[in-house]
C-alpha cells in the first residue's frame, strides 16, 4: 500500500541530503545570514560544532509573524512562483535547511528587527516545534544548533574527530569570507579565536589571512570582462600549486560552487606551468546574469550549470591565460621560487631574466657572426648511437620548422664559447648579473614543445616518413576509428593506414617527435579515444602530440656539441614561454651577484 509519509519522515529523508555534518549546518546558517544582510557574522563551536554550533549575525531578522515558519519545510521568503526559479539572486532559496536541521538537533532562534523593542525565540527539537515567545537579544539573529544527530544515532556515528570537523568549519568560513569582503567574520572553537576576517582588505589580504602567508605571497590579479560575463579574482603562482584542488575556489555570482567545463578551463590555462599530479590555486568570481546560470542542480547547492558553459569556460581560460602571461620577470619577484641552496642564504631564482643582446660580451667571433647573420640557427637532431655506446649528436642543415620572428633581440647571437655543459645535464652560463644554470633537457623539451605547437596551429606540420612501416595491434572498434579520422591525422603529420583486419601501419610521424615510438604514439591517441573525451579531435592529437616531446628532447647523459649548445641558446630566445618546460619544471635557475657574493661571504 503506497502512503503519504508523515512530516518528520519527510524531514529527516530532506535532511540527509542537506545536512551531513557539522560543516553543512555551517554553510546554510552562513548563507542564510549574508542573504540576510549582515555586516559582522560570529561563529562558536563545541566538539568541532556536533555538541554545539551558533551563528550570531547582525542582518535584519525575523518579523515575529514570520518565527511559526521558521522550521517549517519548504518555507522561504527568497521566490514565490517558479518563474523565480530562473533568476535566484540569493544563496539559499529553497526553504528546507532549517526545517531538514531542526529534524536531526535540537535548534533554537533568537532574533530581533532592527528597531523593535524586543526579541522573538522559538525552537524546535528532532522536528518538534515550540511556539515563538519574546526574549532579550541584540539586534539581528542568532541560532544555536545543539546535539546535531541525538536522535540519528547511526548518522553520528560515521561525524569524523572533533579537529577534523573544527577543521572544515574553518574552511568553509574562510571560503564563503573570500567572497565577501564586505562583511566582518569570526570563528571561535572551544572558546579559543582560530579566525579573524575584518572588513577593509583586499582579496589577496584576506587569502593571506585565512590560508597562510605563503599561499598568498605570489598572486597574479585577474580582471577581465566580456560581452554579458565577467570575471574577477587572482590565480597565485605556478610555484604555490598543491598536491589537491582543495584551494581551486570558483565563485559565480557570490556563490561558491563548482561547474566541471570551468574547472576544466582553468586547469587547461595552468597545463604548461604544472607538473602532473599538481593543481593551481585560485580565486575566481564569475559574474553572469542570473538568468544564465542554473543554481538549482545539486542537493547542497555545490555546483551550479551554465546556459552556455563552452562561453563561461573559454572566458576563463582566457582571462587566466592572459594573467600568467603576463606575469613580470624574475627582477619583479626575486624571491618567488626556486631552489634554497643552505637555510640561511638567498634563494636561486627559476626563470629566463630580461637578458641584453650581448649575453656573452663584446667579443664573438666575426666568423661565427656572419654566420649566423647568413644562415638559420641549427635545429638539434639526435642520430642513432654509435658503435661505442655513445650518442653521436649532429647538427641538422636545415630546422625542423622556420621559428617565428622572436620578440626581441637574440641574447644569444654572439655566443663566444663562454658556457661549460656539467653532468652532461647543465650548461653553465654567464648572465648580465650573474650565473645561469640551464637543465638542457627541461629547455630542449619546451624549444620541442612550442615547434610542435607553431607548426600544429598553422597547419604546416613537417613529416618525416618511416623507412620501415610501425603496425599497431588494434581492436575492430579502434580500427573504425582510424579509419574515420584518416584524413585528420594525416594533417596533423600522422600517417596511418589499415594493415589487416585487427592492425594499422604508421607510415610517417611529425618530424618534431621523429624520436618517439611510433606505436607507442599511435596507443596513446587510442587511449583517448577510449576515454571519449569532449575535446575535438584536433585537440587531444595536439595534447597527445605535446606530452610526447619529452620523449623527444635531448636526455640527462647526452653530450651536446658546441654547435647545438648554441642552436639551443639561439632558439630560446624565440620561445613564448622560457621559464618552465611543458610539465612545468624551470629551466633555468639564475644566481645573481649578490647571492653569489653572500656564498662566498663577501656580503654579511
């Protein structure tokens, strides 16, 4: 027999999917005070909020007539027709976190209008109401949630250590605070202060203050604005990148919340700065028309929808690729990465400086000059191992792909043999003001990288053809799609073609990856088609393409020649981005005059 269940039913099924801990109670009271209006917020907690949590707010409070509804379920003063439902400009709006938290604590509400005489109480106990009844209170509304989970005994039992939930209180404080500078926050634990956010600080400042100095010290501002979408915040360093995406903290409209095709755009912007397994830090705030961003679509209100989110996310991945990109040199941020080389001397600095055009003196060669005014740079090339066991590298006659014109003058056109290759790994450089230190597989690996990338954008991809076809075992599903994206591939320098019913031959390769395993290469296309992803086509075979240069590029152990240290260094100069290699490595560590003087205590 179907039965309609009774209301303490319906509340505590609503409140397992609105409350699930301490910190969730948090997120709704916060909320529902800053709709409220509230300059200053206080938050108390006892035994991490599960024995006690009050939020003390100074918004505008209940009317009196309005306490009988306070706990009742979906009551809310925030929309009142459907058509609402397509413009919610508030953070809560659907009427159930005080009824779904009253079924599973017991819940008291004190409040008090601006101007009244008195304040109003009421109170409710695992869903049991009592009725409002004046009390003294100050200005604004304050709500005690005790005993969370008393009478769901099973719900308690899986609430983590009193520290661990302490500890998300007080990220979610410091997260909603980072979206209102406007309002004054507290978080106070077992009577001891852990936060203190006052109004009157920038965003930076108060990232600082809520995450730690050192989060906040190297922070890129971000303000951009397009047709009907806006975006504001600050991204910090590639250098201050974390082991989560904890402090990846989108806003849309004040709210915060996820939405995967942004958060996949910000991490895109940040893929050449990072290491694998790492993940940026930001705050970004999106500001849309409320009619084109659907808030509706998670239990805990946690991510939200966009009427056009290929917009939203190419916006963003725009306007923080623009910030990174025009982040200053080394000389603005001289202690902002790198290697310590002892605790207490200065830091080495990661990164290519602004250098002069001549990095090596006054005194090349003429010879070596008027050669290279009368030819291209030589393009690296690494030839099959010799007899011996060693790499026999040569120098190519002609480059792989013609470099764009550089941005600025070559630093590296009168090379005079002042460098010294160590390890068979570094090259030791002088630079204007010091000592350059040059991973020679991390800058080949990005002078690789960004070939690839010109040529790929400019549809002149370069093919070197295999003297003796590669065959790649394929399953019927993966030869199909060869097969349908042939002439694709072809473009994009990869020459396949069916070998047999279950195979595919590899007849030519991008010149760029001549060094990469041709199966290897041709699986690791398969392999995203497996994983169907959204991107084009054009995109995953460039990512593909991309995470092969490594492969490619010069390794620790080979033994580069004069010639080609110096078709390197030439070639730097024309990259868009020197200071890091495309998993985000420096390729450079600079050790200025000064450090060096301090090494050798020349300096106190």
């Amino acid at each position: 027999m179907i039965k309609k269940l009774p209301p303490e039913v319906v509340n505590q099924i609503a409140a397992g999917e609105v409350v699930e801990r301490p910190a969730s109670v948090g997120k709704e009271l916060l909320e529902n005070s800053l709709d409220a209006g509230a300059t200053r917020i206080r938050v108390e907690l006892r035994a991490g909020g599960a024995e006690l949590l009050t939020v003390v707010d100074d918004g505008d409070g209940f009317l009196p007539e309005d306490l009988p509804l306070a706990f009742a379920s979906h009551a809310t003063s925030k929309l009142q027709q459907v058509a609402d439902l397509d413009h919610i400009g508030s953070l809560g709006f659907r009427g159930e976190a005080l009824a779904s938290i009253g079924a599973v604590a017991r819940a008291r509400i004190q409040s008090r209008r601006h101007g009244a005489r008195e304040g109003w109480e009421v109170r409710c106990d695992g869903g049991v109401e009592s009725a409002p009844s004046p009390c003294g209170c100050p200005e604004g509304t304050r709500i005690e949630v005790r005993d969370l989970f008393f009478n769901v005994p099973a719900r308690r039992r899986f609430l983590k250590a009193a520290h661990a939930e302490r500890a998300r209180i007080q990220e979610l404080v410091a997260q909603l605070a980072l979206a209102r500078l406007d309002v004054d926050f507290t978080l106070v634990a077992d009577d001891k202060e852990l936060l203190r956010l006052p109004t009157g600080e920038s965003l930076p400042q108060r990232f600082r203050r809520a995450f730690g100095a050192e989060l906040g010290d190297d922070v890129l501002p971000v303000s951009r604005s397009f047709q009907g979408l806006a975006v504001e915040g600050f991204v910090a360093g590639p250098d201050r990148a974390r082991r989560d995406g904890k402090l990846e903290l989108t806003y849309v409209n004040g709210r915060l919340a996820r939405e995967s095709s942004a958060l996949h755009a910000v991490r895109q912007a940040f893929r050449e700065y990072l290491m694998g397994g790492r993940f940026p830090v930001y705050v970004l705030q999106i500001v849309v028309p409320a009619d084109q961003v659907d808030v509706n679509v998670h239990p805990r209100k946690a991510e939200v929808r966009f009427v056009d989110s290929r917009k939203v996310a190419g916006c963003l991945h725009e306007a923080v690729r623009a910030a990174l990109q025009a982040r200053h040199g080394i000389g603005a941020a001289p202690h902002g990465g790198g290697i310590t080389v002892a605790p207490d001397l200065p830091r080495a600095r990661s990164g290519f400086p602004a250098l002069p055009g001549g990095l090596f003196g006054e005194r090349a060669p003429a010879s070596f000059a008027r050669e290279q005014a009368m030819s291209p740079a030589p393009t690296l090339v690494r030839e099959p191992a010799s007899p011996t066991g060693l790499p026999a590298p040569t120098a190519a006659s002609t480059p792989a792909a013609t470099p764009p014109s550089p941005r600025r003058d070559n630093p590296f056109q009168r090379v005079s043999g002042r460098y010294l290759q160590v390890l068979d790994l570094y090259l030791l450089l002088e630079g204007p003001d010091g000592l350059l230190v040059v991973d020679q597989h991390a800058l080949h690996e990005r002078v690789v990288y960004e070939r690839l990338q010109r040529q790929h954008h400019a549809r002149t991809v370069q093919v070197q053809r295999l003297l003796v076809p590669a065959v790649v075992e394929v399953t019927p599903s993966e030869l199909a799609w060869v097969a349908s994206v042939q002439e694709q591939l072809e473009i994009e320098g990869l020459l396949l073609a069916p070998f047999g019913p279950t195979a595919v031959a590899v007849h030519g390769v991008p010149t760029v990856l001549d060094k990469v395993d041709p199966v290897r290469l041709v699986k690791s296309l398969l392999s995203a088609e497996a994983e169907q992803s959204a991107a084009p086509l054009r995109e995953q075979i460039a990512e593909r393409f991309h995470s092969m240069a490594c492969r490619s590029a010069v390794m620790s152990g080979d033994r580069l020649s004069d010639v080609e240290i110096q078709a390197l260094l030439a070639e730097a100069a024309t990259l868009e981005h020197p200071h890091n290699c495309p998993h985000g490595r420096p390729t450079v560590l600079t050790f200025g005059s000064f450090e060096l003087e301090r090494y050798f205590r020349r300096r106190c």
